[in-house]
C-alpha cells in the first residue's frame, strides 16, 4: 500500500510513519518541517521538505491512501498569521483533495480536531452535535471536514476529531495540556493551571496514531467523521494527576481560553477500535524522557515560540 502522509514530521506523524512503515506500506512523507526531522531512515520511507500549499509539487500517482495531518496546529499559532492558517489549513487541504481525487486515490483521513465543539455543555458530545469553533484554527478545522466531506462520492473521506493528544514522540510537544503540566512539575516543581475548570478529552499518542491506522484498514466499512478521545478531565485534574507522580505546587491563574466540552467516542468505538493507554501513561512517558535526559524543555517543543522565532 503506498500512503501519502502530510505533516508526517510532527508530533503525531513521527510515531504514526514507524506504524505505517512496521505495516508494510510505503510511505511518503511530506512536510515544511518547521519542527524539524526525526523520522528515521527507512528503505521504504521518502521524505519530501516541501510546503502543501504548492499542491502541484505533491507525489500522488500510484498514492492508495491519504493521511492529512500537516495543519496550523493550535489556536495561538492559528492566530499568529490567520491568513496562513486558512491557507494552509483548508484552502491546501481541498487542493490536495482535488488532487488526490485526479489522481483516483480511494481514501483520505484527515486530522480534524475536537476542538471545533467549542463551549459544550452536554455530558456526551456525539459527532451530530452542532459546532461552535471559537478560534481561527477550529474554523478552520470545521470548514476543512465540510470541504472535504463535499467530495465523499469521489473519495473515501474519514475525519477524526482528535481529543488533546499525549505523551512521547520524538517531536515532543510541550504546548499540549498533559504534556506541560508534567514538564512545569518536573522542570520548575510548580503547575500554573489557567482557570482549570474547563473540561477536555485527551487522548494518549499511541492510540491516536492507532485509530488512523485502524481506519485505514477499516476503510469503506468506516466512512465519515468520529470523534477520538477517552478521558474527559478538568486541567485542574490533570494538574492533580500529575502531582501523583512528581512533587509540585499547583497554582490557579485567570484563563482566557473558555473551551470545555467532552467527546464521547462510541462511534469509533463501535467500529472496533479499543484504546490501550491513557493519561497516567502519558504523564509517566514524560517523566521518563526527562528523567533519561531524552526530552528537555526547549523552545522547540512550543509550537507558538517556534513559529514566533522563525517569524512565520
Ligand atoms: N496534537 C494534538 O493534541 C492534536 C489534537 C487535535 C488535532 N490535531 C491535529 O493533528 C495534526 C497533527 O498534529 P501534531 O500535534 O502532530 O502537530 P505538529 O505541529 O507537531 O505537526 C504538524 C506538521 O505539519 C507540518 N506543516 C505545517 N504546515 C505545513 C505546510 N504548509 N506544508 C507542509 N507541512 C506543514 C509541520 O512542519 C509539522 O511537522 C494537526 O492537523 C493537528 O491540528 C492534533
């Protein structure tokens, strides 16, 4: 099977091209690598610098499969240059789609996010509740999932809505709630939790790359959207979690971030797939690559200081 994996040099996309190469696909990885390159050296695995914005320049003949993860990936990133956002996150997206489609790839997984319910108060948030995106990058997650879903009687379309993802990858990132409150506890023995009320599900980096490959798998028999994300948790809980595992002071500060709202995953669950890891796993990944001197805390595994020093 050859796949096409966009941002396959990030967070996500660094564990999931081993997966997809220990599966015995070849894979071809395109990425602006802002974050840089860790991907290892494999036979099977090309690894193409190049922006997707440039559409034409993307390999896609003989592509099976498309696995879209190369987006603006957060909110203050998202609001840095939101031009770019939109360009890179949907304008790039139906692009790549319409490419894909000429090219008669049969399926492509897109990495929306469970951001794009916004404020929710209801207890199960299913995939047919209506979208309140409050930030530049969930609208364009929401408008991305539409694009693409316009096209789904000419390609396979799978969107998942990934919760907050956690624990280890070789392009660590630390701007992602489990993952800083345990770098803020072992680095400087302190949490500073921002308002901490909120709810959010969260999803350990294992699974997550699970479910891309399980939809891969599962292709026609899996159409549409699912939400993906296990624990729904308060920050203020996960900062607790943390001080189970290392010694902190937790201190409150005002937020002005007021997304809250569960997932629940019954759809995807439904379809077979059954989560392995969890928050605890995580929190204790984090602590193991600090611990091994694997993982420091680094400008680089902030998104938003990386995207600011390279003034993008
Ligand atoms: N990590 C999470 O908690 C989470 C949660 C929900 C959704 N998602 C989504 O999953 C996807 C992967 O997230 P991640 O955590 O790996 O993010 P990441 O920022 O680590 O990875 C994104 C990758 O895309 C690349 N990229 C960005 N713009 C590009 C462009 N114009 N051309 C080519 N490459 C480009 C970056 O260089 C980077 O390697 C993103 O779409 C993100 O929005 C992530």
């Amino acid at each position: 099977m050859n796949i096409l994996l966009t941002g396959g040099c990030g967070y996500v996309g660094s564990v999931l091209t081993p997966k997809l190469l220990d599966l015995g696909a070849r894979v071809t990885v395109v990425d602006i690598m802002w974050f840089g390159n860790y991907l290892p050296r494999h036979q099977a695995l090309r690894v193409i610098r190049q922006d997707i914005r440039h559409t034409d320049n993307i390999p896609m003949g003989g592509v099976d499969a498309v696995i879209h993860l190369a987006n603006i990936s957060n909110d203050p990133c998202g609001e840095l240059n939101a031009k770019l956002s939109w360009e890179v996150n949907v304008l790039a997206t139906m692009q790549l789609a319409e490419r894909a489609i000429r090219h008669k790839v049969k399926q492509f997984i897109y990495a929306s996010s469970g951001s794009v319910y916004g404020i929710k108060e209801e207890q199960e948030v299913t995939e047919d509740l209506p979208l309140l995106p409050i930030s530049d990058y969930n609208k364009t997650k929401m408008i991305s999932e539409r694009v693409l879903l316009s096209y789904k009687d000419s390609i396979l379309v799978q969107c998942v809505r990934p919760a907050t993802v956690c624990g280890y990858s070789p392009r660590m990132r630390l701007d992602l709630s489990v993952n800083m409150l345990t770098m803020q506890a072992l680095s400087k023995k302190k949490i500073t939790v921002f308002g901490g009320e909120q709810t959010r599900p969260n999803i350990h980096i294992q699974d997550i790359t699970d479910v891309f490959i399980h939809l891969l798998k599962q292709g026609e028999k899996s159409p549409g959207i699912y939400n993906a994300g296990f624990e729904n948790m308060s920050i203020k809980h996960i900062a607790k979690k943390v001080t189970e595992f290392v010694s902190a002071q937790m201190v409150i500060a005002e937020s002005n971030d007021p997304r809250s709202y569960r997932l629940n995953s019954d759809k995807l669950l439904n379809t077979g797939f059954q989560p392995k890891h969890g928050v605890v796993n995580g929190i204790k990944d984090v602590i193991k690559a600090f611990q091994s001197a694997k993982l420091k805390d680094e400008d680089g595994c902030y998104n938003i200081k990386t995207m600011k020093k390279m003034r993008i």
